[in-house]
C-alpha cells in the first residue's frame, strides 16, 4: 500500500491519502483514497490470490463501499499486489483518463 501511495503521490493533479483502520473508523473504507484531475477515487488493496475468493476477497462491507463510490460517479477499484505499483497506478490513470462519469 505505501509503495502504491508513493506512486499515486508522483501524478500531477492529484491529491492521496491512506486510510488508516481503526476501531473508531467507518467499517468498509477503501485503503487509499484521493482525487485525479478532479475525479474521486476509492482504491481497495487485496494480496495476490484473493481475487480468487467469493467477492474478489472483499469484505460485505467493502464491497458495499465500492459499489457506493461508483454510484455516486467515483471511480472505485480493487488492486491487488500481484500488480506492480507502477502497473497499478497506470491503470488507475487509464481508467479515470477514459471513462466518463
């Protein structure tokens, strides 16, 4: 997660932040929030092999946060570490780049 931080962190226009869990935090909360070019982004990071799992290896609570981010026109996604920071971060910059919301 901080590798990825530190690449995001790299893109002009953007502002990142990780998000720290904690008994006092909202349940579901992606690991890394932030805005690109002025587009809301909620990214969620799994270790490589969850996506094999029921839900991509999310929580219900995550998924439901995900799910919410998209319907409210953010851009939502799953990284998982088997993707390299780099890797992760171009696809971020591709999506947000291309799909309109």
């Amino acid at each position: 997660t901080d590798r990825l931080l530190g690449e995001l962190r790299k893109l002009p226009q953007s502002w990142w932040v990780k998000v720290a869990a904690g008994p006092w935090q909202t349940p579901g909360l992606p690991d890394i929030i932030g805005c690109l070019r002025g587009k809301f982004v909620a990214i969620e990071v799994k270790v490589a092999g969850r996506e094999k799992e029921a839900n991509a290896g999310l929580t219900d609570k995550q998924k439901v946060v995900l799910v919410e981010v998209g319907a409210a026109n953010g851009y939502p996604f799953i990284v998982y570490t088997s993707k390299s920071p780099k890797e992760a971060t171009g696809m971020v910059v591709d999506v947000v780049s291309t799909v309109s919301r």
